[in-house]
C-alpha cells in the first residue's frame, strides 16, 4: 500500500484532513474512495492507519483508526557530507542513501566540485533533493525523512561541532587507515558523519583542515568507486556495523 506523507498540525479530533499535491494524488491519480484503507505518516516519525472519510478535488479527509510513534532506529545519527558531483548524480546519492537511513545530508561545493549554482538554483536543487527523500521514504518504509541542509562551502563543513560524533572523510591516498580499522571502535558509542568528495577528490589542503577539525582520513581499500556509488557504499557498511542491515 503506498504512503503519503501528512502535516501532523492537521489533525484535528482524529481526523486528517489533506490537501495540496498529495490529495491530489490521493483522489484524481490512483482514485481512491471512502472507506477505503490508506497509510499516512508525518515527518516526526509518526505513522497512522485511517479510512478515508470524504474526498474532494482539494481536500481529502482521514479517519484515523491507529497510529504508532516509531523511535529512531538504534538512536543513532549518520550524516553524509557530500562535495556536489556532476550531472544528475546527486539525485542518486540522495534517493540510495535515504532508503538505506541517512539522517541529514548536507551537500557541499570542495575545491574540485564541478557544478557551481547561484543563490536561486541552489534553492531549487536542495529542494529538488528534498522532494527526492520524501518520495524515497514512501516506498521505503522508512518512518523519518532526512533533512537535505542548504548548499555550503567545505570549511562550514568541517568547522562546525558535532558533539558524540565519529568524524570521516574519505580520501583514495590515505595509505595509513582503513574503514574497518575506524569501525573496530565501540559503534554504540557514537553517531558518525562521513565526508565524500567530488569526482576529483579532496584536495591535500582539505583533508589537513579537516584533520585539524578531528576528521580522520580513511581509505574504503584498492578499489576506485565512482563518487555516486563511495556514499552509498559506505553508508551500507556502517549501517550493517550498527546492525541495522542483515
């Protein structure tokens, strides 16, 4: 059955009343009726279990028969820093990793990022992101969406302070360090953010102010992924470590 996505301060005596694109899709594209079952869920990680009670060609309204208030998987935060890739592969990047439970992306321009926006169209492509993992957790199952952060520079990045954190930035000439090496800590001790960069990779430059900023640099081994498939990758790996996959 497929989910749609509801605005929680539209709930009003246990009854959801929704309006905009997803009634639309509701009503007029897959023609559902009254009393019909449908699954709706909020961006706080509530899912709901309704009837439609009435639809309209604005408006569709839900009687809610249960709700349940998943708690987030293993309590456990990753976020993905991603240098902006060419082309359409962020597009990629974002739809693979939600489905696999990032919690925050937040794409960024490095020294060898290719594309370079103006204020408007990095507006839209972030909102364009977004939209991505909204329709990525509807077919998922997943019962949060990850927030897509606005556009920055690396060193807004790597500065910021991530209190609990597990801070890594991949770098295809780190000789020293492995992700199995990094991943032998306690797992349950930290969240854990991962930068990933461009198709040119990191400069030498950004990867000593990362490390300055208490990034460790790692290698995912011998193997040259392309930069949609090393996010994707790894955040497989990680998750599998904190047992959240297999």
């Amino acid at each position: 059955m497929p989910r749609f996505l509801i605005d929680k301060n539209n709930i009003l005596n246990n009854r959801i009343t929704i309006d905009g694109e997803e009634a639309r899709h509701i009503a007029q594209v897959l023609r559902f009726r009254a009393n019909d079952p449908i699954a709706l869920f909020d961006r706080e990680g509530t899912v709901y279990q309704g009837v439609i009670a009435k639809t309209g060609r604005r408006q569709v309204q839900v009687e809610i028969i249960d709700r349940m208030v998943t708690a987030q998987e293993d309590g456990k935060r990753i976020i993905l820093g991603q240098a902006l890739p060419k082309s359409k592969k962020m597009d990629l990047i974002v739809q693979k990793c939600t489905e696999l439970g990032i919690s925050e992306i937040i794409p960024f321009y490095s020294a060898r990022s290719i594309p370079r926006f103006d204020e408007r169209k990095a507006g839209d492509r972030v909102r364009h992101w977004q939209k991505i993992a909204v329709a990525s957790v509807k077919q998922s199952g997943i019962a949060r969406i990850p927030s897509v952060e606005r556009i920055v520079d690396f060193k807004n990045v790597v500065t910021r302070d991530y209190p609990g954190y597990l801070k890594i930035i991949l770098w295809e000439e780190e000789t020293g360090l492995r992700l199995r090496n990094v991943l032998e800590q306690d797992l349950t001790l930290h969240h854990i953010i991962f930068l990933v960069g461009p198709e040119g990779g990191f400069t030498v430059e950004e990867i000593e102010l990362a490390k300055e900023h208490g990034f460790v640099s790692i290698s995912l081994g011998d193997t040259i992924l392309r930069a949609e498939t090393v996010s994707i990758a790894l955040l497989s790996i990680v998750r599998y470590e904190m047992g959240a996959l297999g």
